[in-house]
C-alpha cells in the first residue's frame, strides 16, 4: 500500500483532472440520480467509488474526502488519524513516529498538493473532524448533492 500512496502522490494532478472529470459527470447526472433516490444510487455509486479511490489512492472510505486538497494523499491513512497535518513526531527523514518504515502520511499530501497547483495550497484550509456515521458512504454523491444546492437545483 505504501506504493500506492507514494505513486498517487507523484501522479496528483492528473489523478486530481481525472477526480474532477468523474465529479462533472456525477454533477451532470443529478437529475437521473435525483430520480433514481440518492439511497437507491448508493450501493452502486459507493462500490465504483470504493473500488476507483482504493486502487489509487489507498482511501479509507470515511465518506467525507479531502484527497483533492491533500495531494491525493488519503489523511485516513495515519496511524493517528490526523486530519488537519502532521503530528509533532515526524521524524526528520519524512517517515512516520508510529511506523517507521513508512512515510508520514503529510509528508506526501504536502508534496503532492504541491504538484496539483502552482499557485494556491488548499491543503491549508482547516477540515472538520470526521463524522464517523458517513464512513462506508459515497462522497462523490455527497459532493453531487452540494453542488446542486449551490446551483439552486432542487435537492
């Protein structure tokens, strides 16, 4: 799994356009899955959505992503379980206090937000801690429904 991190984070902004593709196409089919019922549409979004953010970036399906402002980097995968940076013990080599033989999950998310854009750092917006009832749910239709209520579609 340690691979998988390191090469999400050094393929970050093309795993981040290919994210914000499957974003729009889940954005463009609010009406259908609006239709359907968001708890009809959730097994099977959520097994596609489990399946594609396992493979590539290790996700831990909390159900409230952050990997596109993280460096796709999956902050779950902290043996602490940090949302918002490092802990205090990093060790000076990157690798991580709890497990040495791997690198600090912050470590890689700084390195690969650096990689997704040359100009701003969303990594530094503060995140609010994990609502645990949503793990095992699909962010991705989450994220269709905000979008729909900030365009003023009926939610």
């Amino acid at each position: 799994m340690n691979f998988l991190r390191h090469w999400s984070v050094s393929h970050s902004r093309q795993l981040k356009k290919i994210y914000e593709v499957i974003e729009r196409l889940l954005t463009r089919l609010y009406p259908v899955i609006s239709k359907f019922g968001y708890e009809r549409a959730e097994i099977p979004v959520f097994a596609v959505e489990k399946t594609i953010k396992g493979l590539l970036l290790d996700s831990q399906n909390c159900g409230q992503c952050i990997v596109g402002s993280t460096g796709m980097s999956c902050p779950r995968n902290c043996p602490k379980l940090l949302r918002n940076g490092p802990c205090g013990g990093v060790r000076t080599d990157g690798m991580c206090e709890v497990l040495p033989a791997m690198t600090c999950v912050w470590v890689l998310a700084w390195q690969g937000n650096k990689q997704m854009t040359d100009t701003e750092y969303p990594i530094q917006v503060v995140q609010p801690a994990i609502d645990n009832r949503l793990r095992g749910s699909s962010a991705w239709l989450r994220e269709v429904r905000r979008r729909a209520g900030e365009t003023g579609l009926e939610i």
